[in-house]
C-alpha cells in the first residue's frame, strides 16, 4: 500500500532564513504520527507545504504514490488535505452546518439555500464519528472541545484522507481530551492518517504511533512512540538532556507572610477559600477543570468581583476592587490567556514592557519618553533572555515561551512582589518549559512570592514548594511540593468535595 504522503529532501527559504533544510516525513493509512520539535522547530513551515499555504523550494512530496504540488489550501483539499489549525477557525454567528459547508452549501432553485439538505449532510458526517451533536446549534454556544469537534467535521466534509491537527488538546480539559481521542481512534480505523502536534509529552503514549522530531529547520529522526522513553525524544527536540527534578523545600525562615487570603467567596465558583503564601515561596493550585482556581486568582487580581472575604499584603487588609487596585497592591496576574488578557499582540515588545508603567515615563508636557522605554525594554530582554530580533519586534511574531517573558517583564518592571501564573506554560515547548521554570525559581530566590495554577499536574510537583487544591470551589487541602507527594494525592483532594483539610507550613 502507498504511503499517504511522502515528504523527502524538503527544503523552504525565506529573505535571509534557510527554514528547512532537507527535511524528510511520511505517513502511513491509519497512523497517527506526531510531529515534535521546539517552537521555531520548522514543524509549521513544513505542515503549511503539505496544506498549500506554502510552496516548497525544493525536495519532492508525494500523496498516495502521485506527485503533488498543492498551490492553495483548496488545491490540498482536493488532494484529500485538512488541517485544524491552533487557532479554530469557526464563525461564531453561524450554526455547525453552515461553518462545515461554508462556501459548498446545497442549494434549491434560484440559488436558494437548501436548509435541510444542509442539515442532513452534517448530521450525516456527526453519526459516522459517532457525535451527537445538534447541525442547527450556533457555533458560539458550543464549549471548546465541540467546537473543536466542529473543525473536524468541517474537514471530514472535504472526504479528507490526511489530517493535520496542531494543538488539538491545548485548552481542553482531561475529560474532553478522551472524547477527542475516541473520535481520533476512530478516524485511524477507517484509515484516515493523522499528524499530530503537541507539545504535550504524555499524549505521545496514548494516542500516536511514530515520532517524528525537528530541530533548528532540520529532520532529526523518526522513532516508535511505544518502545521510546519521553526523555530521549526531549533530548531529540531541544539536543540535550532536560532533567526536571522537583524543588526542594526552601528555607525561608523568618521570611514573612507576603498574600493572606481569608474567607474568600463568590458564589459556587469561591467557597470560603483562606491561604497564605510566604515572601519567596512557590504555591502551586491544582484542581481540575471548573474548581475555581482561576476564578480564585480573578477575584484577587480584582478582575472578577468577590462577594466576601480579606486580602492582606505583607500584614496590611488592602481593598482590590479591580486590577489597578492590586496592581497598586503590588500584584501582578498573568492570565492562562496572554494573547488576549497579558499581551497588545500587534504592539511592539517595548512597549508591551513598558504597558503596565506607561506613568513612569511620561517627561515634561506630557510626552512619552520614547528613549527610556526603549533602553529599559533591553535591560528586560536582556535580563530575561527574550529571543526577538529587536525590541521593536511586533509581539505576535515571538513564540510562545517569549511572549510569556514578555507578559513577565511587564510585570517586573511594574515592581509587582506577587506574581500570580495562570497556566504559564500553555502552548510551550518542552524546551521553553524548563527556561519559564528556572525563571520562576530565579523570582522566588529573589524574595518574590509566586501562585502557579496549572493543569498539569507534573508541573505542579515540579514547581511549587507546596500545593493547594480545589473541588467545586474549596480548598480542600494543601500538600507539600516536591517528592513528598504524588499525582495521586493530588487527585484524591481534587475529587474531595468537602475540605479534607492537609496542612503544612503556613498556609490556612
């Protein structure tokens, strides 16, 4: 049987960047092979070839044994070619049928739409993946994980062959994660081939057969995902070991209660959430989806509005009715969302920097100094080791770790002494990973007081000192970090609906 695609001696150039050298790919009917490599790895720019955004500068592609050189996304539709993109596509205002046959809708006479026809032919594509879902339903009403589901019919519609899935799983939660897996197995046994990217290293076992890894624009190799530990493949992604061992508990003596949260509520999303957090530690806030970890982190930051409850900074009850009173506060939150909550994307990296301290440049008359803001913005790049060709870089062309630094660097440079993360390392790779890591203990070795709320649950053992988990709302008890405790202790507290209260250290 001919492979689906055959990619060999790819080779693509932009003004002054070689972006792939030679890089070779195949895929089999019926596989689900990953695609691996840090971001700038070339994974994009070699899947934007395959789908028609790109033409390659050299190499040969084939699919099913022919030669092929789709010119346009619709071309690579033609040729049996879908791609779900990170970033869904869908319109919101629109129902499920109308996104899938957007363009292709079945007409009556004089060009009338034909409802039904349409509504029948996507109902007909949701039974084949066992989906029940409702054609007539606004996109916008759908959670995430339908909506994603939505994407894959749309491309299921065009008779795809080949799917490319980027992220599927980044803002989905454990639960949606294996509904998506149901329909991915479900694809491979009609023999659909799928690529897959993530970034997430535990789905390589669960749903992928091979492994192909790229680093700096160039093909590294190809292994089984079965019979290859995660480790090596982390070392093929980033060409050396990454060790993430857990922290150990810090001595923080006389150090001080920097946040005390007592009796915080809103709603059923808070219930009487009380904490503290010491002047050079690292609490980390497990729970899953819906426990309230983000709402806890909102009402704090003053984004949400709390119905009760005391906030005290370094011993003093201070009053947050919204994010400038706890930026006065001296706190600072980076949203699990930075492209829209932590970041101007079509601004400047300066000035994203600068965007929380625009007061402290401001000169005679009024005017911004310009020069300060530029000279403090590469004191931050610098220091934070952002990779960006200038500090004039527009922020949405950075990756994702470097986008995260630069949502750090706002904040440092507003002098804030309690940082709250948000799943800080959503959308990263494992190489950007291990250096927001080491960020975050350079902070805390500096006597900054950090919150890290994260999904991941092996992040959260590798991060934090001590560990505070939520169940519809409460805070049902606090661990302590490191080899102390395992993900299951986690997850018996994160299913625990009543406080089954374990203490350590400071917290209350």
């Amino acid at each position: 049987m001919s492979k689906l695609v055959e990619m060999v001696g790819i080779d693509k150039f932009f003004p002054g960047v070689h972006a792939l050298k030679s890089v070779q790919f195949d895929l089999e009917p019926g596989e689900v092979h990953a695609l691996m490599g840090e971001n700038g790895a070339g994974k994009s720019t070699l899947m934007k070839i395959l789908s028609g955004i790109y033409q390659r500068d050299g190499g040969a592609l084939t699919i099913e044994g022919q030669e092929a050189s789709p010119r346009t996304p619709r071309e690579a539709q033609d040729l049996g070619i879908g791609i779900i993109h990170q970033e869904l596509s869908l319109m919101n205002d629109l129902t499920v049928a109308q996104n899938i046959f957007i363009g292709r809708e079945p007409r009556k006479s004089f060009g009338r739409l034909d409802e039904n026809a349409l509504n029948a032919q996507t109902a007909r594509i949701f039974a084949s993946m066992n989906l029940k879902l409702d054609p007539k339903a606004l996109v916008g009403s759908l959670t995430i994980a339908k909506q994603q589901m939505v994407e894959i019919a749309k491309a299921l519609s065009h008779r795809s062959k080949v799917l490319i899935m980027d992220e599927p799983t980044a803002a989905l939660n454990d639960a949606e994660i294996a509904e998506l897996f149901v329909i991915i197995r479900r694809l491979k046994a009609e023999g659909v081939g799928i690529v897959y990217i993530s970034h997430k290293m535990d789905e390589l076992k669960q749903i992928t057969d091979r492994v192909t890894v790229m680093r700096d624009g160039e093909y590294v190799g190809t292994v089984g995902a079965a019979d290859t530990p995660i480790n090596t493949i982390i070392a093929m992604m980033v060409g050396r070991e990454v060790n993430e061992k857990p922290l150990a508990a810090p001595d923080l003596g006389d150090a001080g209660v920097s946040l005390q949260v007592k009796g915080l509520n809103r709603g059923q999303d808070i219930q009487d959430v009380s904490f503290s957090v010491q002047r050079g530690e690292i609490l980390g806030f497990a729970g899953l989806m819906g426990a309230g970890r983000t709402e806890v982190a909102r009402a704090i930051f003053g984004a949400d509005p709390k119905d009760g409850g005391e906030i005290s900074v370094h011993g003093k009850v201070v009053s947050i009715n919204a994010p400038k009173d706890a930026v006065k506060a001296g706190i600072g939150y980076l949203s699990e969302d930075r492209k829209h909550f932590g970041l101007a994307t079509g601004m400047t990296v300066r000035d994203n920097i600068a965007l929380a301290s625009m007061d402290l440049f401001i000169g005679k008359g009024g005017v911004l100094n310009e020069a300060e803001i530029a000279s403090t913005a590469q004191s931050y790049i610098k220091q934070l080791g952002i990779r960006t060709p200038s500090d004039a870089q527009e922020v949405r062309l950075l990756s994702g770790g470097n986008q995260q630094k630069v949502v750090i660097a706002k904040w440092l440079l507003r002098d804030c002494d309690i940082l709250i993360f948000d799943e800080p390392t959503r959308g990263i790779d494992v190489g950007a990973k291990s250096e927001i890591y080491k960020l975050l203990e350079k902070l805390a070795a500096q006597g900054k007081t950090i919150i890290v709320i994260s999904s991941e649950l092996p992040e959260i053992l590798r991060l934090s000192h001590r560990i505070a988990v939520m169940c519809e709302g409460r805070l049902t008890g606090i661990l302590p970090g490191g080899k102390e405790t395992t993900q299951e202790d986690i997850m018996y507290l994160a299913t625990q609906r009543t406080a089954a209260m374990q203490v350590t250290g400071t917290a209350q």
